[in-house]
C-alpha cells in the first residue's frame, strides 16, 4: 500500500497533506492573494474617485482581506476530512462533530464582519478628505457620527448573524425575548441613552464642530472629538477632559470660536497729578494707534473715573475673530506701544501703596533741666 494512502483517524494522509499544503500556500501567499484582490477592488474605487491613494486602501483593506482569505481557505480545506468517529461524542448534548462546524462558520463571520467594518473606515476616511477641502465643518461632524454609527450596527448586525448561522436560534423569537431585557438595560443604562440621544441632538442641531474653543461649565478647551457618548476636549493646559454628551447639551456652552468679533478692555490709572492736557494727549494718542490698525474692528476710548488712587482712561476695542494665540499677539503690541507712550510723556501712573508721611512736632523746644547740686 502507498504511504499516502494509509487511513489514520478515518482519513487518508493524502488528504492531510492536502489539508496542510493549502493552509500553508494560502499563508505563504496571503499578502500576494489580498494585495492582488485589493489591486481589483481598488482599479473599480479609483474609477469613482481620483484622489484616493492606494496606499492609504491597502494599510486598510489588505489584512483583514488577508485574513479573511486565510479562514475561508482553512475552514473548506478541513472540510474535505472525514470526522474520525471515535471523536464523534457530545458536549452538553452538542455533538463535537457539530460545534468544530460552527466554530468555522463563525470564524468566517468575525473575519468578514472586520473586513467590513475596515471598508466603512476607508469610505470615511474618503468623504473625510473630501469634507477637508470644503470651508463648511458641517461635513467633517456629520462624516464621524455616521462611521461610529455605521460600525456600531454592523457589529449587532455579525453578532445577530453568529446567533444565527453558528448557534441556529431563530433572530426573530430572540428579539422577542429579548425585547423586555432590553427595556431592563435600558433603564439600566438610562444615562448612556440621553448621552446617545444628546450626541445625535449635537450632530444636527450643530453648536459646535471639531476644532472649536468652547468653554462649558469649567472646563475650557479645543474640541478633539465627538463621539456617540461623550465630546473630548484639549484644554490650554494640554489635558484631555471627556465631558458627557448630555452636559454639552443641558449646559451653557460659550464657544469663542464663532464669535463675530473679539472683544479687550484696557484700564490706564493715571497719578492724581497728571494734567487734563496729558489725559487729552494720551487718550488721542491711543485712539490715533487703535484707528491705523486693520485688525480691529472698533474701538472706544474715554476718560472714565476719577477715584481717590487716580485718574481712569479706559480703551475698549473689538477686532475680527481672531484665533487665541494671534488675540494674545495684538493685545501684547498694543501694551507695548502704550508703555512706550506713556514713557515719552513721561506721565506718572497711580500708586496703589499710600504715601506715610511722619511729621515732627512744631511745638516750642522745652528749656534744658536744671542742674540740682
């Protein structure tokens, strides 16, 4: 008899060396099959759309393909075998034989369900690019929650069909029983739901976009991201603060990114002694400075008070909606022409420490003691 065909555990060894040879091709060969099939796939995406790279496909597509491939190869090549009867008994009344089936079907539904799930990241990140080149932010918001919904149901959607296909429940008794453990979890997780709900309230209702400085309750900050519960935010201090989506929505929100215009307030405290002719001096000074700047939109000077420490000259303006950084700059250049200004006319500014004058005493100087012999 041939080596080859010997029978051992009811199969021949041709048929395991079948078995290992495919396995072992399909392994060896992965990269070359997945790359090969996402050339394919991509020449007809390319077709649609001219700027996609394709190395940003293939970081995306090609290992869960490659896997993908890999599973369904393995699981048909060991379906060739004939199950060895002395391996035929029960596992909780579940014969062996039919739980390694299953297993293989829902290995093949795990590596498809992720090999989707990278396609919806890779037509994200697609529409992703597209929305960057638009001024609107709308794009960009609306791109994410619908990629992290997408993926969300998908991923019930594999999880429904491995109750079906690997454990044969019927979906539709079991959404019925179901239903009244959902209303159970869903009292359970009432705060996730409002954050849920909250998120999809922010999407479309649009208070503010990735990339805003907003301020809620204490917390002041860039908008990293939004996700289906909670809206991340960077704050000045380079830390990640993660707010619920239903406090972004319930609370007062002050986003300086959609502010028209900005607004700065500057207060000059002159000494008591400072003529009105250098108050009138200054003040036009200031308002000559403010006036030649294109940055600012508006502007008011005037002398405000005058209090017991000194005399009030304050300067108001509002420049265009600049971001933070550049509103720092401005407001540091126009410090800086008024500490040289008030430097060339030499005008005193208002001490907040008291003057403590002592006084001697006035009084007629007492005769000297006289002397007792």
């Amino acid at each position: 008899m041939d080596f080859l065909d010997q029978i051992y555990l009811d199969n021949t060894i041709r048929s395991y060396v079948f078995v290992l040879v495919s396995i072992l091709v399909v392994l060896i060969f992965k990269k070359i099959l997945s790359r090969y099939i996402a050339s394919i796939l991509f020449f007809f995406i390319h077709k649609a759309w001219k700027n996609i790279e394709k190395n940003q496909f293939n970081l995306l597509v090609v290992r869960p393909l490659g896997w993908l491939i890999v599973v369904i190869v393995s699981v048909f090549a060991f379906d060739e075998l004939v199950f060895p009867y002395h391996w035929r008994f029960t596992i909780y009344r579940y014969p062996i034989k039919s739980l390694v089936e299953k297993t293989g079907i829902c290995l093949i539904i795990i590596c498809f369900i992720r090999f989707v799930i990278s396609g919806v990241d890779f037509i994200a990140l697609i529409l992703e690019q597209k929305a960057l080149a638009t001024k609107d932010k709308k794009d960009d918001q609306l791109i994410v929650f619908f990629r992290d919904l997408l993926k969300v149901l998908i991923t019930l959607a594999g999880i429904l069909l491995l109750i079906k296909a690997g454990f044969n429940q019927n979906i539709g008794s079991l959404l019925t029983g179901l239903s009244i453990v959902g209303a159970a979890l869903a009292l359970a997780a009432k705060e996730s739901l409002e954050n849920l709900i909250a998120s999809i309230i922010i999407f479309f209702d649009k208070p503010f976009f990735v990339g805003d400085t907003l301020k809620v309750n204490n917390v002041t900050g860039e908008v990293e991201r939004i996700g289906l519960r909670s809206t991340r935010i960077r704050t000045f201090d380079k830390t990640l603060v993660t707010v619920p989506n239903k406090q972004m929505v319930d609370s007062i929100v002050d986003n300086y990114s959609m502010r028209s215009e900005r607004r700065a307030e500057l207060k000059l405290e002159f000494s008591l002694k400072t003529t009105s002719a250098d108050i009138e001096l200054i003040s036009d000074k200031i308002k000559r400075m403010l006036q030649a700047n294109p940055d600012i939109v508006s502007h008011s000077v005037f002398f405000s008070e005058i209090n017991k420490n000194g005399l009030i000259v304050t300067a108001e303006y509002f420049t265009i909606p600049f971001s933070m950084h550049e509103f720092n700059n401005l407001k540091q250049t126009i410090v800086l022409f008024l500490k040289n200004s008030i430097d060339e006319l030499n005008i005193d500014m208002a001490s907040s420490a008291p003057d403590i004058i002592i006084q001697g005493d006035t009084g007629p100087v007492p005769p000297p003691a006289k002397t007792i012999i």
